[in-house]
C-alpha cells in the first residue's frame, strides 16, 4: 500500500 | 490529513483564486471609459504573469493526474486535482486567447524557453524514478518540472518594474504552498510508518529554496512598507 500513501498528495 | 497539508492545499487554491481574480479584474475593466484604479493598474501596465509558467504548471498537473480515473483516493483529492487541471488550462486558455487579457500580456519580456525545463526533467525523470512505467515516468517528471516551472515567473518579475500587488500575492501564495508542504512531510515522517519519499522531498525541497529570494524582499517591503521590488 506502500504506493498509495505516495499519490494522495497534490 | 494533518493541518500542514491542508494549509499548503489551501494557499495552492487561493494562489489560483488570485490569479482568476486577476484575470477577471482585466477582463470586467476593458472598454469602460472611466475605469476604477485597480482596472486602471492592470490595464495600462502589463500583468506581469508569465504565460510559461503557467503553460509549465498545466503540463504538470496534466502528466501528474493522469491516475484521476484509476485510482480513487477521495473525494477531496479528486475534487483538488479537477480543480487544479481546470484552472490551469483556463488560465493558459485566457491569456493566449482571450482578446483582451491577451493585450496585457508582455510577451517581450516573458522569453524563457520551455523546452531548457521539460527536457532536462524528462531526461531526469527516464534516469531517476521509483518505477520504469509510463505512468510513474510522468508522474516524476510532474515533480522535477514542477519544482523549477516557477522559473519563467521569477525572472519576469525581475524585469518587471511595477510588480502590482495581485502578482506579488500570486506567487507568495506559492511559496507558502510549497514551504507548508515541507512542513507536512516531516510531521508524516514522525507520524506514519514507512513514510520515505526521496524524489518528492528532493524536488520538493529544491523548488522551496527557489522561493528563498523572493520571500526576502517581499517580507522586507512588508516590513519597510513600501512596493514590493526585485533588483536587477
């Protein structure tokens, strides 16, 4: 979920 | 969500909310005969926004979201990003076509050329990512083109010599933005495990210090109270 936490930032 | 992030976000938002007030003032002012002193300002100077940093900021957010229809985060994170796709097209849309936002425009002066930015980024982005996908390619290079796309403005506000008050805000918003998201980074870091992201922070980090000169004279000529100038 490593990814995740990446793209939920603008 | 911690208040950092949502701080940056904000001033992001309202960094573009000055820029479409901007572009609406020059708009609502043209062909009145008596135009208010704001019109005035606006009208008879040039906008001193750089239509290159803007064409850059929509190549960013357009190669950055490219996941807004895979992946689904939340509604305040799709919601953002329509936001920032849509006024960054706009913005670019008004000042190229627009008849009369075009006619403030100083092309003249605003003669940075993309492509010594997105190539170098690209390049960059093909050498250094997480993952040799398209996807992730692009979404690096977002980073890496987005940390110096404020270029092109800082340079034109150099030569500018009446950077009006809108313009001056514009990109001060813009500082704050990026400055905030340092600030949300290290309290991620304290606060959630794994939270490691190199080429953000670096990118990130670099296009902050941008900022650094400009944040100088603009908070001494709030100090000093006087027009906000760059020297030469």
């Amino acid at each position: 979920d490593e990814e995740h936490v990446m793209k939920d930032e603008l | 969500m911690n208040i950092f992030r949502l701080a940056g976000d904000m001033t992001h938002l309202m960094s573009v909310l000055v820029l479409l007030l901007k572009i609406h003032t020059i708009k609502s002012c043209a062909g009145k005969s008596y135009p208010c002193s704001l019109c005035f300002i606006l009208l008879e100077s040039s906008s001193g926004i750089s239509l290159k940093t803007q064409e850059l900021y929509a190549l960013v957010f357009a190669t950055r979201y490219l996941d807004i229809f895979t992946d689904f985060i939340s509604v305040y994170n799709t919601i953002m990003k329509l936001i920032f796709l849509g006024s960054s097209f706009s913005i670019v849309w008004y000042i190229r076509r627009h008849k009369i936002v075009r006619r403030s425009y100083d092309k003249d002066q605003d003669t940075f050329r993309h492509f010594f930015l997105v190539l170098p980024c690209l390049l960059l982005a093909l050498i250094i990512n997480e993952k040799f996908t398209f996807k992730e390619v692009l979404w690096t290079f977002s980073l890496y083109l987005e940390a110096v796309a404020i270029l092109p403005q800082l340079i034109l506000l150099q030569r500018t010599r009446n950077i009006d008050n809108l313009t001056g805000q514009y990109v001060f918003l813009l500082g704050a933005y990026r400055a905030l998201y340092i600030l949300n980074w290290i309290y991620r870091y304290f606060t959630e495990p794994h939270y490691v992201h190199w080429i953000t922070w670096i990118s990130g980090l670099v296009q902050t210090l941008l900022y650094a000169d400009f944040f100088y004279y603009y908070f001494s000529s709030l100090k000093n109270n006087v027009k906000l100038k760059l020297p030469a």
